[in-house]
C-alpha cells in the first residue's frame, strides 16, 4: 500500500482520535508522504519518531501496534510470562502518560499484568522496578533528549535491561504481522483496573530504589564528610525527585536546584536542546553556581539515564566534562576505593563501548581489571552483566559509554544519572577534602594515564532525502576505505556490519560481536575515528579519538583530525 492509500485509509476510518483527525486534515501533501511513506521503525532501541497522524509517527495507534506485537511476544512466552506481566513507566513529554496508558490497556487487554507508575518516572527506575516486581518485561515511554517534537518507546527484558537484538527482532516480527493498527480493539482502563489487570504502583518502588542507590557509596555517610556545594538541574525532566532524596539521604546539606528547571515542562522552555551533553544546557546552572560557589554542577536529562557535571578549572570559570572524562573520574575513584579497603574483586570487570575513551581502559588495566567493549548502545552492557551473573566469570563493577551513561550499582541494567548523580558527588567531596577539585583529579589522572581526548561531530539528515544521504555516505566508505588522512595511515580498519578487522591492510580478523552498521579506523599515531547512524535520531554520528603529550596538544590533533575527516566526509556526500 502507498502513502496516499494509507493517508485515506487513516482519513476514512470513522473512528479515528478527533485530533488526529483534525491534524491529518492540516498537512500539505508533503507532509502526508513523510508522515505515511513508512511504518514508524521498531528497532532494537524500540522506537521514536515525531508526535502526530500518521504511520510513520507516534500517536495512539503506533502505540498500540508496537505493544500488541509485544503482547504477542510476551503470550509466545508462556502464562508465566504473562503472569509475571509488565511494568510501563513514562518520563514528562508531551503525550506520554498518553500513551502509556495505551501501552498499558493493548497489554492488559490480552490479559497480562501490568503495572504503571502513578506520576513520571526516570528510565533507569523502571529497569530497577522490572527486576524489583520480578516482571517478565518493562516499556518506558520517552524520547531521552530528543527535541520537544518527539517521543518513544522502549522495552526491556525480564533482567531489566532493553532488549537485545535477538530478542528485539522477534518483536519486531510479531509487530510486522499487524496489517492496520486502527483496528486494534482494547478494553477502558477503568475496567482493566478494576479486573486487577492494570495495577498503579509509586511510593513503594521509589523506595526500594533508593535503598539501593545509597548502597553505591564507597564511604559511610560521605555527606558529612566536607561541606560541597552541589547545583541540581533536572533539565525539566524525571531526576528531579530521585536526585535530591538521594542526595539528601547521604546527607548533602547544600544543594540548590535550579529552579526554572525544576518542574517536568514537555517544551523544555529554558534550553535549545533538554541534553546535558550540550554545554548549553547549563547555563542557567553555571549562573547558580556562581551565585553561591558551588564545587559541583549536576545536570540530567528528562528520562534520567545521562547526567553531565561541571567543574571549576584552573581559571575558577566552570567547565563542562565530557562523558569519557566524567566516566574515567568515577572508575578510578571506585576501583582506588575498592583497592584501599580490600574489596577489589580478582576478576572484577569494567564494560564501555567500543567508541568510549580508551582512557577508562588504561586505568582499569592498573588496578588489574579486565576491560570488555560491546557494541554502542547500553542494552549490551547489561547484556554483559547478565552474562556474568549467570557464570560468575567476572564481578562488574562499571558500565559507561561516551554519550554521558553510566551505571555503578547493577540492581538497574540501564544507565542511571540518579546513580552516577550520587557517586560525582562523593567523588567531588573525597577531593575536596584533599584540597583538590575535580578537574585538579582529572588532570591527575590525564598526567598518569594519558592525555585522552575525545570528539564528536554529527550531520542531522531528516526525511526519505536524509535517510538516502545517510546509506550513501556509510556505502562509499565501504566501497572505498580510507587508507590515510592528512600525514596519517590508517593501520586497522574495523567493519562491524561485515564483522571484519582487517590490519596493515592485508591481516583479517572476525569481530566476535553483533552486527551493527558502525565503521572504525585505527592511525598510526594512536588516534581513531568512528561512523555510526544513530539508532534513535536522523543522524550520523563520527567519533574520534586522540592521546596526545599534553592538553594542547591533544587539543590540536583532535581539531585538525576532525576538520580534515569532516572535509572528506563532504566529498563523499556530494559525489
């Protein structure tokens, strides 16, 4: 069926959402093709799309298709599993208790449980709450910090980590089976409710989680332990709640939230973007912590699974860490901790993907721990974990990827900013005690293990034109590989969707992971870069990677590397 058989079939079907109705009817034929020209794509990620009419947007109807498959999944799996049944939460955009609910009703229409939290939640307390409640599964509704424009849907397995692609495919196959998703029939929720089928759940959730979180801390009480100050901003989202009762349970005494970013807002007002990985993000935070100089600055996004903080530098002006930077902080703290009480496993093992810093690498080789990379996305980090639970072969003790997640305490299997929000503050008041702050600590660790640096560029390719440019690019890398850049030679090429490695241009090595669009080059001089289209955004991504004999000039490599693997990229674009 064409867009424009779709676009009537949704027109003419007398019981369509009488705003959907009215949006539809407002569209230019244009916007009805993107809107109709493609089912709403359920990936391994699950999926996320723009809010609005159609099939290739998150409404009502892409809902309920996406959980009917997952129901049908879930029934495969037997009446354990149903019994077991679903935990739904959902974070503060607009149209996600909406959903939710619909997520909820499709599921407990085919009658397997579920429970829904009563008010948003963060991401990474739905992860704990499918392991606390011993579900089969979880759905969290969000989009994390995609524009306003968007929301998602992601599910997660019966370890409390997002499915991985295996199991992600077959839902994936059981959601292709559905032919018109408006003709899914679901009972009200009043009735679900009162059957027992859906079941609202809070306070006693929160509080499980938080029993764990304080768990975390390598020191008793380290609140007490010196007098920090700690800037909170939420970005209007989930964290809010979380942070602060965890902060003030370790006994942080001085915490000020910022607070025209305090309460959920779905139009995230005061930022460009609700992401703590844009340095603009905390601006609002950096003026508080001038205000009332604050060692510390916190932010999360509106899901609570990625937090970035700020730390005065050597000129007292705050400056914005990277994830691989923060992550690399937090590792060492935790395994120097560990190594000074006794308790470091003798195979302990700390898991990043394979376009994270190779900084976290070095410094967990030197408390002897073994380093494991998984492809990008943290539903293979938690893969990981289960793996080890199962065979006791390695005790985790960190996760992180570059893109600002991390995770400490595995009673959650996804990356937990309420976590990694506890932990930088305990980090910040082990320092300040030595008479150091943060970035004193990460200059520390830069002149111990290297000066690391890291960068990323990405080109936002919207629609079915961006979509083509985005397969062009990746294809004309493959067709023709790049050998050298500059005065660099490419010594390792990595392939990850053919599965190959190939060194010194001739030597050929299997890459024991899944497949994934993803392609890695290797310099002589130690520096890398990495292609990526995101799962979740219309982009692609290009990492890269230098170590260089000092700040400037890892700085200088890492700018000039950019620049000229940009210009190349632009070649192949317009070829």
């Amino acid at each position: 069926m064409n867009w424009k058989s779709k676009a009537d079939t949704w027109l003419n079907f007398s019981g369509l959402d009488a705003e959907l109705k009215a949006q539809l009817k407002a569209l230019t034929d244009r916007e009805l093709e993107e809107a109709f020209h493609k089912d709403l794509e359920f990936g391994t990620g699950g999926m996320r799309g723009e809010i609005g009419p159609g099939t290739n947007r998150m409404n009502i109807y892409t809902v309920r298709k996406a959980s009917s498959g997952f129901a049908a999944y879930i029934e495969e799996a037997g009446s354990e599993a149903m019994k077991r049944g679903t935990v739904i939460a959902y974070d503060c955009r607009h149209k996600s208790r909406e959903f939710a609910i619909e997520a909820a009703k499709t599921l407990a229409s085919k009658g397997i449980q579920t429970y829904v939290f009563e008010d948003l939640r963060p991401t990474p307390e739905l992860s704990f709450a499918v392991r606390h409640l011993n579900a089969y599964s979880g759905i969290v509704i969000t989009a994390s910090h995609n524009p306003p424009e968007y929301n998602g849907y992601k599910v997660y397995g019966p370890d409390g980590g997002q499915l991985v692609p295996e199991e992600a495919d077959k839902v994936i196959e059981k959601i292709s089976l559905i032919e018109n998703e408006l003709l899914i029939d679901v009972l009200p929720e009043k009735e679900l409710i009162e059957k027992g089928l859906i079941k609202i759940i809070g306070e006693e959730v929160d509080q499980a989680y938080l029993e764990k979180l304080v768990t975390i801390s390598e020191n008793p009480d380290p609140g007490n332990a010196n007098d920090i100050k700690i800037v909170f901003t939420p970005l209007h989202g989930t964290a809010n709640k979380p942070v602060r009762r965890g902060l003030e349970a370790l006994n942080y005494k001085n915490v000020y939230v910022v607070r025209e970013q305090e309460q959920p807002d779905p139009d995230f007002s005061t930022v460009k973007s609700p992401n703590p990985e844009e340095h603009a993000a905390f601006e609002l935070a950096i003026r508080e912590g001038k205000k009332v100089d604050a060692d510390l600055l916190i932010g999360t996004d509106p899901d609570a699974d990625r937090l970035g903080i700020a730390v005065k530098d050597d000129h007292n002006e705050y400056r914005v860490l990277t994830g691989n930077q923060t992550g690399a902080l937090l590792l060492h703290y935790i395994l120097s901790q560990k190594q000074q009480k006794g308790t470091l496993p003798d195979n302990g093992v700390m898991l990043k993907t394979i376009v994270t810093s190779d900084l976290g690498k070095e410094i967990a080789t030197s408390f002897g721990v073994k380093t494991v990379e998984v492809l990008t996305g943290f539903k293979f980090i938690a893969e990981k974990i289960q793996e080890y639970h199962a065979t006791g072969k390695h005790q985790f003790l960190f996760g992180y990827e570059e893109s600002y997640g991390y995770l400490i305490g595995d009673f959650a299997r996804d990356k937990d900013a309420v976590q990694a929000a506890l932990l930088a503050a305990e980090v910040c008041a082990f320092y300040k005690k030595k008479g150091m702050s943060l970035y004193d600590a990460l200059l520390e660790l830069f002149d111990k293990y290297g000066y690391y640096l890291e960068g990323l560029r990405s080109l936002t390719l919207k629609g079915i034109d961006g979509a083509e440019k985005i397969r062009h690019i990746l294809t004309s890398y493959r067709k023709q590989p790049l050998e050298g850049l500059m005065d660099l030679k490419v010594i390792k090429q990595e392939d990850y969707l053919q599965g190959t490695r190939i060194i010194e241009g001739n030597k050929q090595e299997t890459i024991e992971l899944p497949k994934s669009n993803v392609i890695k080059y290797y310099f002589d001089d130690g520096s890398w870069v990495c292609l990526r289209p995101s799962g979740t955004e219309p982009k692609i991504k290009f990492y890269f990677g230098v170590r260089g004999t000092g700040l400037e000039d890892s700085r200088q490599r890492l700018t000039e590397l950019e620049k000229a693997f940009m210009n190349d990229v632009n070649k192949k674009m317009n070829e």
